[in-house]
C-alpha cells in the first residue's frame, strides 16, 4: 500500500516538473519577437521592377525632353516576403508595384533634363523614392537603383 502511494507521488511530481519546464521554455526561453524597426532598415533581397520607364520630363524651354529609366529597389528585410516567386516564363509581380511605379514616374517627371542628369540630381530622385515609397505604401525599402538611364 505505502510503494502505490509513493508511486503516485513520484508520478505527480514528474509530471508537475514537465509542465514546468514546458511553461519555462514557452514563456521564458522563447525568442523576443522581430524588431520592425531594425528590419525595415536593414538591405534584403533587390527586386527589379518589370519595364524601364518613359517619362516626360520637366520642361526647360520649348523643347520637350524625356528619360527612360530602369529602377530596381533594395527592399529591407521586413519586405523581403512581397518578392513574387518567378514561375514560368512569366516575371510575377510584387505586390504594390503599381503604387511604386506612380512614386517613381511622379518623382522623376518632376526634374528638368539638366538636374537628371546631374549626379545630386539623381541621387536627389533617388531619396525621393526611398521617402515616398517607404512613407505611402507597405513596401520598405533601403536603396534605389538605376539599371537603365537616358534622357533626351
């Protein structure tokens, strides 16, 4: 009678200690959670956007001028989820493109030829984007790319 009662002690016991340690490493050993804030600043991966852009530019005279620009975005590691998986032939798009394609078109419409095509004019777009995008969509990203650039 005393070995089934000790028994059932070192039982309850046991299985006290294994719900503890179980409610230990839930609560106390767990990771803290992602910092946004770190995320969002630090580089992921680089997704570049579908087609070049055409865009008319600012006028300087009476002779029109426009640039055709190639963008690719370096998105910060808090967006590196919204980069499609590339299946067929067919490059899927991210999502929010749309909206970063409207950022960028205004953004550079907005320069004269001459301020284009000066470098602190460029680097001038590129923060603009970065701004805009990172302020008026879900998109985070950490840098701008030129993979094409002409104006006429």
């Amino acid at each position: 009678m005393k070995l089934l009662k000790n028994k059932k002690i070192l039982i309850g016991l046991i299985l006290v200690i294994v719900v503890g340690l179980v409610v230990v490493k839930m609560f106390v050993l767990a990771p803290p959670p992602p910092d946004k804030k770190k995320l969002a600043k630090t580089p992921g991966p680089v997704y570049t956007l579908a087609d070049p852009f055409v865009v008319n530019l600012k006028q300087e005279g009476s002779t029109p001028h426009f640039a055709k620009i190639g963008v690719a975005l370096r998105l910060s590691k808090l967006s590196a989820g919204l980069v499609p998986k590339a299946a067929g032939a067919e490059a899927a798009e991210m999502e929010g493109e749309a909206e970063v394609r409207d950022i960028v078109i205004t953004a550079i419409s907005s320069m004269t030829p001459s301020a284009l095509l000066a470098p602190s004019g460029r680097v001038k777009v590129k923060h603009q984007i970065i701004r805009r995008v990172n302020e008026d969509t879900d998109i985070k990203i950490t840098d701008v790319y030129y993979t094409e650039f002409a104006v006429q």
